[in-house]
C-alpha cells in the first residue's frame, strides 16, 4: 500500500513540530527538525512496516529536537527578554528564562531514552 506523504505530514505535521518546539524553544529550529524526520520517514518503509506513524514521528521529532539541543548549547540572554505584557515584572520574566535555560541543559545531560521519557512525559502537558 503506497503511503499518501501529503496526508500524513497534514495528520502528524504539528505533533511533530510541538514536540520539536517543546525542546528546542524555536520555531525556525522546530521547523528543521519536521524536515528532518519526514525525510527520514520517507526511507523507513523500505526497511520496515509501520504500524503507528504518529507515535513514530513524534519519537523521531524528540530525538531529533534533543541532537540538535546537544550541538547548540545555546543560553537566552537576560538581554534578549521582552516583557509579554504590563503585569509581568521583568524579574519574574528573567527567573523564567533562567530556570528554561537550566532545564534544558539538566536534559541535554541525560541520556537521549531518559530524554524523550522526560520531555514525553512532563511537556505533553503543555500543548
């Protein structure tokens, strides 16, 4: 049976630029990593038969997300935080970004199955 590519990107396209994004924190990195792992899809049928695409990708999409955390290493400046709106004070803003800062790194440490466990588990939560 030929896999309809356009139909599963439209059912699973935004499962895995989520789970992407969780990690990553970026859109414009969410959206390499989509690429990546639909690309990758498209080699998998020829090894093997897949029986659950969207769980699939979205393991696919978290690996991804956490190789590509582990090459950037980056940190948010504290330069780099804008307040979203009047009621928050730019300390509990900075706090915020440095606490996600220090998450981040804590799961880059761990080992990539503790990885996807942890941000399977606790982000999910958060879509």
């Amino acid at each position: 049976m030929a896999i309809d590519w356009n139909d599963l990107i439209r059912e699973h396209g935004s499962t895995v630029f989520g789970a992407a994004w969780r990690i990553l924190g970026q859109a414009a990195d969410a959206d390499d990593v989509v690429q990546e792992v639909f690309l990758e899809a498209q080699q998998l049928p020829n090894v093997r038969t897949v029986r659950q695409w969207g769980g699939l990708l979205r393991r696919m999409a978290t690996y991804r997300a956490l190789d590509r955390w582990r090459r950037r290493r980056s940190t948010v400046s504290i330069n780099d935080v804008v307040p979203s709106g009047r009621e928050h004070q730019p300390e509990a803003i900075a706090i915020g970004h440095e606490l996600e800062a220090r998450l981040r790194e804590a799961i880059a440490r761990l080992s990539e199955q503790e990885a996807a466990v942890f941000c399977l588990r606790f982000f999910e939560d958060l879509s």
